[in-house]
C-alpha cells in the first residue's frame, strides 16, 4: 500500500468510525461507492476498532515495568522520626535528596536541625557511596561561615541521612538587596564567603556548586556556606569520576563545567565572579534571556561579559522605574565605584579559560582587599602572569597544574604545605583527567561500541560512539605528541576505528571516507614512530602491519587494487628490511607472508580484491610467501593461523591457475589446500577453517565450470551453499558467513540454470540477490555481486526465448557496474564485468533487430577493453572479453551486410565482418583450455563457433565476383 | 546538593532543544549507554527463570538519568523521545535472543506484567509488534512515531504532541488509528 493510498484509507475510517455504529454501513456505501478496495479496509479497520480501543498498548511499556516501584513524589516524610530527631517539614529537595527541618525529641537539646536525605526509589548503590562519601567530606570542614555537619545516620530502610546547621538566613544577592549594603559592605561580606570556599579548598574540597541559595547570610550579617554536597574530595582513591556525568547549575557554572571538561578550585574561583557580579551589579554577568538555559549555556562559554560598571550604566538607561531596593545600584555614582579595579577583579574572575583567572579564592579575595585598602589590585598587572600561562599551557596536559605553577614562580602567595598538597592533587589530577578520557576513549571503542555492535538498528550509536571516541583521540593525540607510548595507543586505536568502519564484512556504518581518514591517521602516527625510532623493531613492524591493513582496505572495501598494491609494497619493503635485521623474529615472518600473500591476491586480482593484472607476478609473490610462511611456521609450530596460511595460499594459487586457464593445475591445488585444512580442523575446530573448507567446495565448483562439466560444478557449489549454512546455523551473526551463503546462493543458482534446472537456479539466484540487495552499506563490492547476478538473469531470461526482459536484465546489471564503478571500483576485473554484461546486452538488441543501439554498446565494449589490453597483455579474463566482443562486432557487420541492399554494401559489411572474425580467432588462439564459461563467469561463444561464423562470411563473400 | 547525571543530560536536553545538534549526539550515547547497561543486568540477572521480570529497569535508568527535578516537563518529553526509541530497541534485542534461543518453538511473548500479575494490559509480542511498527512506519511514520513515543517511551498525548510538534487532537486520533492498525497487523500474523 503506498502512503497516499493509506493516507485516503484512514481518512475515510476516521470519519466513519466517529460515526453512530447504525451510521457507518450506510455512510460507507456512499463514500467508497466505486471503491470496492477502500470500502473492505475500512470496513476491516472498523471490525478491530473496538478490540484495539479495549486495552491494546494502553499502558506503556516503561509504567509497566515500573509499576510497583515507589515514586518518589509521594514521598512524603513528615513526622517521620530518625533517630533522636523527628522529621516537621521538607524544606528544599533536589536531584537526589530532601531536605526537612527537624527536632531533636530526646530533650537534651531544645535544638532545630536540617536533615539531609536521599529520596526513596533513588537508592542504589552509586548513590549511597555518593551520599557516604558527602559525609565524610563534610565532617572535615569545621568553619564558622560553612554550614556544619552535626551526625549522620541511615534510616531502617537503608538510607543515609546527614543532620546539619539548620541556618536561618537568606540568600547573599537578597540580603545585599534588602539590607541596602553599600559596595564596600558588600565587599567585605564577599570575602567571609571567599575565606570559607578557601578554607574548604585547603581541605580538598572544591564545592562546584556555589551560588546565592547556598550561601545565606544569618540576621547577625554572617554568610553561611550551604551543600558541599556535589563537593568532590580531589583524592583519586575516592573520587567518583566526574567525566561525562557533571553536575551544574547553568548560571553559576563554568565555562569548563559546561564543556564538561576538569573541575578545579578554579571553577569555584569563576563562580565567586558570578556571585561578585550580581552583587555588584544586581544581575547576570550575561545579558540573556535567563528562562532559556540553551542560551545562556551558550553565552556563559562564548561571551565576554560586560564590564559591571557599564552594566549598571546600561541598566540606568534601560529601567525607566526602578524598585526601591535597586535604587542605591542604578546609580551613576555606583557605576563609577566600580568601573576600574573592581571591574577588573570581577572580570578576572570570569575569565573563560581557567588559567587566566585568579589561580586562587585567597587571591581574589586579597585583590579586593587591596582595592579596599586603596592599594594597586594584582588583576591588572597581570601580563606577565598571563604569557607565563600560556606558555605553559603549550607544555603541558591540566589547566589547574599550569595554574598552581604559575603561582608558584610569580610568587605572592606563601605556599603553604597544605596549599602544596593541593597543587600536588591537582597536578594529579590532571594527568587523571588524561588518563581518564584515553581510558574512557578506549572504552568506547572496544567495550561500548563492541557490546552494542550486533545489536539491531545500533548503527546510529555506533556511528556517535565511534566518531566520540575520535573526537577524544584527536584530542589526546594534540597534547601528546612526546610520548610515544601513547602514540602507539593513539595509533592502535584509529586502526581499529578505521577497521571497524571499513570492514566490509560488518554491518557497514557507510562510513568508508571517515575510516579512510582514521587509517590515515594511524600511518602518520606509525610513519613517525618508526622515523623517529629507527632501532625498534617493533615499531617498524607495526607500521608495516599499518601499510598492510590500509592495503587491505583499499583494495577490498575501496576496489583500487592499484593503491593497494602501493602500500603493500612498502610493506613489503619494511619487512623485507626487517627480516635481515632482525632473522629470528617469527613476528616479521608471520607478518611478511601475510604481505607476500597481499602482493600475490592483488595481482592476481582474486576474491573481493579485483586485479592488478599480473597474474604471472603475482604467482611469483604467493610462492615466496609459502616459503616465508614455511619459515614462521617452524618458528612457530603452534600457531594455528600460520599453519593455516599455507592451505590458503595454495587456494590463491588455484585461483591464479585457473586465470592463466589451468583448470587441472587449480583443481591440484585446491585438493591440496582441502587435504590440509581438513587435517588442521581435525586439530582444532575453528570456524574459519570450516569456512575456509566451504570456501574451496565453491572454488571447485569454479573448476568444475570451466571445464564445463557442469553437473560436477553443481553438486559442489551446493554442498559449499550447504555447509555455509550449517556454519552460519552456529553463529548468525557472523558476517563473512552471510557473506559466503549469499555467494554461494548465487553460484549454486548460476550452475543450476547452467545445468538446465531454470526454476531451482533462478530460485537460489533470487534468494542471493535479495540478501544482497537488503544489504545496507552497499559497497561497490555487494554492488558488483548484484551487477553479475543481474547479467545470469539476463542469461536465463534468454534461455527461456524473453529476449526483452533480457535486454532490461542486462541494463540493470550495467547500471549496478557503472555505479560500483563510481564508487571507486574501476580495476580490471570489474571493467571486465562490465563490458561483458554490455556485450550481452548488444547481443540481446541485435537478436530483436536493434542494430544501431547493439552497434553502439559493441563499440563502447572494444572502447574500454582495447587500452585495457594494451596494458594488461597476457591477462586470460581480458582476452576472453576481447575475443567476445570482436565476434559480436562481427555478427553486426554480418547483419548489416544482410540487410544492405546495394552489393557494393554488402560485400563492405561482410570484408568487415571477417576482419572481426579473424580478430576474434587470433585472440582465441592465445587462450588456453578455451571454456564456453569465462573466468567472470560469463557465457561465451567458442573458438570453434567464431571459425564456423568466419568460413560462413568468407563462403558468402566469395559469391561475390571481386571486380 | 548533590547532584548527579541529571544535570548533564538535562543541559544536554536543553541544548538539543535548544536547537543545537551536536546535543543530541552527545545524548545518544549516554541515554543508550545507562539503559544498555542496566538492561544487561537485569536481564542477565533475571534469565534463569523469569523473562523480562518488573523490577527497575526503565525506572531506574530515567531516574538515574533524569532524576525528577528536570526544568520543564518538556525537557522530559524529549528525553523520553530519545529514551523511547532506545527502549524499543532494547527489549526488541533481548525478545528477539531469546526467540532465537527457542528456535523452532512458538514465537516468544514478552509478559511485561507487574508484580501483581496484570499481565493483560501490556502481552504483546514486542518483536511482531516492532514489525509492525515498521511496516506501520512505511506507509505512516508519523503514526508510527506517536506509537514508539506513547507505548515505549510512556509519553503523554500532550507531551507527544510538543515532540512532534503536532496538535494533541491529531496525535490523539494518529494514537487511535494506528492502535487499530496494529491490533489488525498482529492478529493477521497470529500473535496477538
């Protein structure tokens, strides 16, 4: 059903079924009166109208599941009694706990208390570790302007309360406002609250959260410092990691809390600036809309915040009826108090780099000590502190560390061993917050990203995880360019970005040009790596394993074996220099042989790979990597997969003789290859063996079909069709799997049509291309699978006499080419795929009489193959090719010749004609074991056919008298 | 106070609605990565005897995520917009493994009853239902939307229609409609 057709559907139901039920029938009849289809959906709609309306999906999944835990909106404990102290009223809550105003009823003190508790149905294990941790914090700071930790209990039903100062006050910002404090009064209040956040700063403890409603001031005009709770002790042995989970309050938070980035002391430092301004000035440093906390996120990392004298100023201008209270504020006399010193400490304060900002609560509030005392504030002298700064920033990881080393050689502060510790805990803290995001980018790679991988529909996830994980490594990588075992891990984890969004075998994330970049990426680092450590082996050899995969993925995912061949090469080169070096490391010789046999598959151009077209070199590449990996062998016995390569090389061999048109010498080798491999799985059950064994069933089946012994070629390909199955039954999700039963789907099918059984084949063949067809990632690779099933059904519409399907088949199959062709796969064995389904095509238009076009195709076939010759001499697959397009050239001259109706034409067309024949005769004899099925699989005409055509032209044109 | 990974996705949720796309990126991985993570622990835990047994899955992974102190209740919609499609996910992964550990046998229903044993209210074959979404979504996607964010992510009519930005009466009648539809699709392919 299309959408427009639903869209009609429903709203001819809707209307209906709004309808008195006796309404309906008669409203229908008139509304779908020539529409015998609409009339029967809607009329079944309506028969489920009333059992979906009963219950169906009413209730959600997630209320579901969570019915019968407790919410905690109906938590409500008043009355409730902890310990010695009974619960009167909630007072304030917030994201995870509640705060109620309680008395002590045991009578030994006629005292009011707050207590701190975590929420019902919040409790987990995180939490009360969170909540533990609070506790013991807070026990640690004893100062009159914090709010101070009086016991700490856990409910009956497990839950950690905190009994604290119960403080009567109101906020700092309302209390400047009511008391009418003039600027030096609310100066000298601000640094109460600067000696209490430095106190708790000397004891570790960075608040994160500071802003007026945590910081009330009693009647008695004394600040108070409320909620250390999101206060984090900096000691790495009990610190929760803060990383992606931080905890703000927009308008107070910093710019580096936004980000999400570390927080230090100097996060609390900015807040204090954001406190100071609005006392100062009665509002935001940021001149936003404040009901929408996106902007001011933005603002609060991106804009520079007005001066707190032209602020006021501003606010003179903009508020025509001020309050009472703001009054003494909008004043011009009030803006000009602050306009110099004081708008620098506050702005310094808010600077949105960390490092430039005071390195110290101590400092801010000493610097407005000194502009109270009239004495030259350290805010604006600042330059050489802030050259300093940036300097060090260059060298080093963590803003705080830099921060504290500045402080350190600028002198000023008398370093005290506590402040030491900090500076200490800080630097520490930064090389943790490093290791922390190269753990965490680890972390989404290999665990993340792996635990999500199979999961249905997790390509978007994966796609976000992968591209963070980069994000954070090109990060790293930045700050990290001396250490080079760091670099190695930078390095190992693009290679596995880079493999995991190129794989063609994965549930491809399409994300082919990003894996590109981060293989790149990885060289780079490896190329560097090994320059700059020419002695270390293993650098050489990882670099040269980079070479290798990046080649790999060039070749196989990109189709450009050229380049391919290019970095195999300098692998090989690596290692080749390597095994001199360095002749016992069975390392370089696992490594080689996997190169060697890199060199051999492009050449060769088998498998996925296409071809290079030097079948002949590439034979001479696979013989030197059995021989090396003979070498590894014995120097690793044990090693399965090194004792594997040998049966896989004997199978590339076998591909590369049945290039060169040794049917009987490929059978060999893959009978070899088959004789080890079952040896070795009798070792060892692994499935990769067992796919390889699968593998060669098919490669047989190849043979089989070449030698046309077709039937021989069918039961092979269904036994490998049949036992990738059976593999794919033990593990569905294994990738190169599917990929081998949709092959194998695909060639069983071909050979059956072959072998006559047109239903059976063009089944399995239908199976395959839908497989491939659904497949996501459409790589030119599954493009060019599609394109060659398209040209068999093409083949076996022509066998069953519907040459215009045919002709449609075949331009499919030449678009699907082209495309993979686009996409990057313009190597010889695709080109060749693609000519060979343009010539079916012009065979197909010349049998229904469409001369021109079938002349045309002719013509664009010999276009693209004869230069291909010219540089790929010898190559079997292209002669086969070239052979078939000449002939067809040849039955189009014939065909002209016969529907010529002046004699001098004809006889033209039929010297033509046999100059095509003779072309294709002379190509034949340079083929050897000639095979009516070419090694692309496509149907050809033989030698002997193509000598009948030319001793019939040359008959005909003999009935000619010359002259 | 305390606080803990509310805070970021809430601003996180803010920026998103916001209007800034690199928000929601930033969600994604952290929404589907608690609910992943719990999920796994629950249904490990509970694999031996029960299927997806009631206890705290959703709830404690909102609550961990969201807490209940979220600015605005649009902010909530949006999140368990998010949340909605990574739930379907989830529990259509875990029916769907443990249909594939039955192979062969009937298709696997997923009692998401309550403790009290409701089960009527939600036994639905989650992975024919998730089919039918689909198909649903071929021809309706709007519909099928309004289903993912009303049965997964337990959204109101009214918050539904501020993430679709779609009038309540339409979501209202799209949730009927598409109900129907469903019901019909499921009965058709024998599962309800």
């Amino acid at each position: 059903m299309t959408p427009e057709r639903w869209q009609q559907i429903r709203g001819v139901y809707e209307r209906i079924v709004a309808l008195a039920p006796e309404d309906r029938s008669s409203q229908l009849d008139q509304v779908a009166l020539n529409d015998a289809e609409l009339r029967q959906e809607v009329e079944s709609l309506l028969s489920y109208e009333r059992r979906a309306q009963d219950s169906f999906l009413d209730t959600p999944v997630a209320n579901v599941i969570s019915g019968t835990m407790p919410r905690s909106d109906v938590s409500v404990r008043t009355g409730r009694r902890l310990g010695v102290y009974e619960l009167i009223e909630r007072i304030g809550y917030g994201g995870m706990g509640e705060v109620y105003r309680a008395a002590r009823i045991d009578g030994q003190y006629q005292q009011e208390v707050a207590i701190k508790l975590v929420r019902s149905g919040y409790d987990t294990t995180l939490l009360l570790e969170r909540f533990r941790h609070e506790r013991q914090i807070l026990a640690t700071l004893d100062h009159p302007n914090i709010a101070r930790l009086l016991d700490g209990g856990t409910t009956e039903d497990g839950i950690p309360y905190l009994v604290m100062e119960l403080i009567d006050g109101v906020p700092i910002d309302r209390y400047c406002l009511e008391q009418k404090l003039s600027i030096v009064e609310r100066l000298k209040l601000f640094r109460q609250v600067c000696a209490a956040v430095h106190y708790a700063h000397q004891h570790l403890v960075v608040h994160r959260d500071l802003k007026p409603s945590n910081i009330l001031v009693t009647a008695n005009g004394v600040p108070k410092l409320l909620d250390f709770g999101i206060a984090k002790i900096l000691d790495p042995s009990t610190q929760v990691a803060p990383t992606l989970l931080n905890a703000l309050t927009p308008e107070y938070a910093s710019p580096e809390q936004l980000r999400g980035e570390s927080i230090t002391t100097s996060a609390d430092v900015y807040s204090l600036g954001v406190v100071l301004y609005r006392l100062l000035t009665g509002h935001s440093p940021y001149r936003v809309n404040t009901t929408s906390p996106a902007d001011l996120a933005r603002a609060i990392t991106e804009i520079e915040p007005e001066r707190p004298s032209s602020a006021v100023l501003r606010k003179i201008a903009e508020v025509s009826d001020p309050t009472p209270k703001e009054i003494d504020v909008l004043s011009g006399r009030w803006a000009r108090e602050l306009r110099g010193d004081l708008d620098t400490i506050v702005l310094k304060a808010l600077r949105k780099e960390p490092q430039y900002r005071y390195s110290s609560v101590e400092q801010l509030s000493e610097d407005i000590r000194r502009h109270l005392e009239n004495l030259p504030v350290k805010a604006r002298r600042g330059s050489t502190t802030y050259r300093l700064g940036k300097f060090l920033l260059r060298h080093r990881i963590g803003v705080a560390a830099t921060a504290l080393v500045v402080i350190a050689i600028t002198g000023g502060v008398v370093t005290t061993v506590r402040e030491a510790r900090i500076a200490d805990r800080n630097a520490k803290e930064a090389e943790k917050r490093f290791n922390e995001v190269r753990k965490l980018a680890n972390s989404l790679i290999f665990e993340v990203h792996d635990s999500i991988k199979d999961l249905p529909g997790a390509n978007k996830s994966r796609k976000v995880i992968l591209e963070r994980a980069v994000e954070y490594l090109d990060s790293l990588a930045q700050e990290s360019a001396n250490e080079p075992d760091l670099v190695r891990e930078l390095a190992t984890a693009y290679e596995r970005i880079g493999a995991l969004q190129g794989d063609p075998m994965d549930p491809n994330l399409g994300e082919i040009k990003a894996a590109k970049g981060n293989f790149i990426k990885s060289i780079e680092l490896r190329e560097a790596l090994a320059r700059a450590n020419p002695h270390n082996s293993k650098d050489q050899i990882e670099l040269a394993v980079a070479y290798l995969d990046y080649s790999d993925f060039q070749t196989g995912v990109l189709g450009n074996p050229a380049a391919g061949l290019d970095y195999c090469n300098k692998a090989v080169a690596l290692l080749d220099r390597e095994a001199v070096a360095d002749p016992n490391n069975a390392r370089v010789f696992v490594q080689s042989t996997r190169a060697y046999t890199s060199l051999g598959v492009i050449q060769i151009g088998n498998g996925a790979g296409g071809s290079t077209g030097n079948v002949v070199a590439g034979v001479a590449a696979l013989k030197k990597a059995l021989e090396l990996d003979h070498r590894a062998i014995k120097m690793s016995p044990s090693n399965m997969e090194v004792a594997g390569q040998e049966f896989v090389i004997y199978i590339l061999l076998g591909d590369a003789m049945l290039k060169l048109g040794e049917p009987v010498a490929a059978e060999e080798y893959y009978r070899h290859s088959m004789e080890g491999m079952n040896a070795l799985s009798d070792r060892e059950t692994n499935i990769r063996t067992a796919g390889n064994l699968v593998v060669l069933d098919g490669k047989m089946g190849d043979v089989f079909l070449r030698e046309d012994k077709i039937s021989d070629a069918v039961s092979w390909y269904r036994k490998a069709h049949d036992g990738a199955g059976r593999l794919i039954a033990r593990d569905p999700a294994d990738q190169p799997l599917e990929h081998l039963v949709i092959t194998s789907s695909g060639q069983l099918g071909h050979a059956l049509m072959e072998n006559g059984q047109m239903d059976a084949g063009l089944e399995y063949m239908h199976k395959a291309f839908d497989a491939a067809a659904k497949s996501p990632s459409q790589t030119p690779l599954e493009k060019i699978f599609q394109g060659i099933l398209f040209t068999w059904f093409g083949e076996a519409a022509e066998k069953r006499g519907r040459l215009s399907d045919a002709v449609q088949e075949y331009r499919k199959s030449q678009a699907m080419l082209a495309s993979a062709r686009e996409d990057g796969a313009n190597d010889l064995r695709t080109q060749i795929y693609y000519t060979s389904a343009t010539d079916r095509l012009a065979a197909a238009l010349l049998k229904l009489g469409k001369l021109q076009e079938a002349s045309t195709q002719y013509n664009a076939s010999r276009d693209l193959l004869e230069p291909l010759r010219k540089s790929n001499p010898g190559e079997q697959e292209l002669l086969y090719a070239v052979a078939e397009t000449y002939a067809g050239q040849g039955d189009v001259s014939m065909q002209l010749a016969k529907l010529a109706s002046k004699r001098l034409d004809k006889i033209l067309h039929l010297n033509d004609a046999v100059e095509w024949f003779q072309k294709s005769s002379t190509i034949w004899s340079k083929i050897k074991n000639p095979s009516r099925i070419s090694s692309s699989t496509m149907e050809v005409r033989l030698p002997a056919e193509v000598s009948r055509q030319l001793t019939h032209c040359k008959t005909q044109l003999a009935a000619f008298p010359t002259n | 106070m305390q606080r803990g990974p509310s805070e970021h996705i809430t601003s996180l949720l803010v920026r998103w609605r916001g209007g800034e796309k690199a928000a929601l990126d930033a969600l994604m991985p952290l929404v589907y990565d608690e609910l992943r993570r719990l999920a796994h622990i629950y249904l490990r835990r509970e694999r031996g005897d029960h299927t997806l047994q009631s206890t705290a899955l959703v709830h404690e992974a909102y609550a961990r995520l969201v807490g209940q102190n979220l600015p605005e209740w649009q902010n909530r919609a949006h999140f368990f917009a998010v949340a909605a499609q990574i739930m379907r996910q989830i529990l259509v992964d875990y029916a769907r493994s443990r249909r594939a550990d039955k192979r062969g046998g009937s298709a696997c229903k997923l009692p998401l009853e309550d403790a009290d044993g409701d089960a009527k209210v939600a036994n639905v074959d989650i992975v024919a239902l998730d089919d039918a979404l689909e198909s649903l979504a071929r021809i309706d996607p709007q519909q099928s939307q309004v289903v993912e964010l009303r049965f997964f992510g337990g959204l109101s009519i009214e918050e539904t229609s501020e993430v679709l930005k779609i009038s309540p009466s339409t979501v209202k009648r799209d949730w009927n409609t598409a109900r129907v539809w469903l019901y019909r699709e499921l009965d058709r392919t024998g599962t309800t």
